[in-house]
C-alpha cells in the first residue's frame, strides 16, 4: 500500500535480517584487509651521500604476530650516485612493556636488489643500462608509532658502493 508520498506504509515490509555466515565473510575480509598498509619514505643516506625517497608495503603479520613483510623500494641520487634498490625486508616488532605506548621499537633483515650507478660527467642523462647490479642484505632497526610513522636506520652488507648507511622516515597509511 503506497501513502501520498509514494513508499510503503506496510510495517511488515522490513529488509530480511543478515544470515550469520555472510557476516563471518564480512568480518574475515574486514580482517584480512587491515592486514595490508601502504606506504611512503623519505631520508638521507651516507657514504656515499644520497637523498632518497621510496614507497613501502606492509603485509602481516605473518608466521608470528609480530613478524611483518615489508617489502620496499628506494629511489636516490647524488652527485655522482643514482641508486634504485628492492628491499624484501621482514621486521619484528617488541612488545611495549606498557600497552599505552605510542612507539614500538623493531629490528629487521632482508635481501637488497640493487642498481647502481656513479658517474663523474657534467649533466643527468639516466639510463639503465648504464646501472650496475650488486646484491646486498639490509640489517635495520627503527621505532614505528601506533599511527604509522616510523624512523629508522639500515645499513647495506655485501653490496659494494651501495650506500653504508641509510636514516629514513616514513609514514604507513
């Protein structure tokens, strides 16, 4: 029975409740994607002197509740460095020893793809073929806060001229 205005006035008309099962679903897609976190990077690196910025996933957690996948890529230049570099890093994060905490300190490792390139010539003319492969493993460690910035420090071993030390902020979204 339609009113003046054109809708139902039939109280019994009412929308079927939601089955329990599709509410599981919902939930565990819910779950599943807070799982996953986007990010950015931004920071200096030394010897030789770099400025670099990135992106970054998160993924996790994963075999542990605080062990994260954190896969990354750099991009950064110097004077005489370009560098790009695919990070598949994993991170561990400690436990606050109070729940109210802000900052969550972690240490983390991984495999570093790097391209690399040095060139003492006047001008920028990038190519990739012009960048040398070297393969590195990144130790780091950092504190992360509950909002998702993060700092933190790594360093390049086995990977040739690759930068020896990286200090870099970031925000996860």
């Amino acid at each position: 029975v339609l009113d003046a205005k054109g809708t139902t006035s039939d109280k019994s008309a009412q929308a079927a409740p939601v089955p329990p099962k599709v509410r599981e679903i919902e939930s565990d897609i819910r779950r599943e994607s807070r799982r996953w976190h986007a990010g950015v990077r931004l920071g200096q690196a030394f010897d030789p002197e770099l400025f670099l910025f990135g992106v970054q996933s998160q993924i996790g957690p994963i075999f542990h509740p605080r062990v994260v996948f954190r896969p990354n890529a750099e991009f950064a230049f110097g004077e005489v460095t370009d560098l790009v570099a695919i990070n598949l890093e994993a991170t561990y994060r400690f436990s606050a020893a109070n729940r109210r905490g802000n900052w969550t300190p972690y240490v983390g490792a991984g495999p570093a793809l790097i391209f690399i390139h040095q060139n003492f010539e006047q001008g920028r003319n990038i190519d990739f073929g012009n960048f040398d492969y070297e393969t590195g493993f990144n130790v780091l460690a950092g504190v992360q806060h509950r909002r998702g910035m993060f700092v933190e420090l790594k360093t390049s071993l086995y990977s040739g001229p690759a930068p020896k030390l990286r200090m870099i902020f970031g925000y996860n979204f």
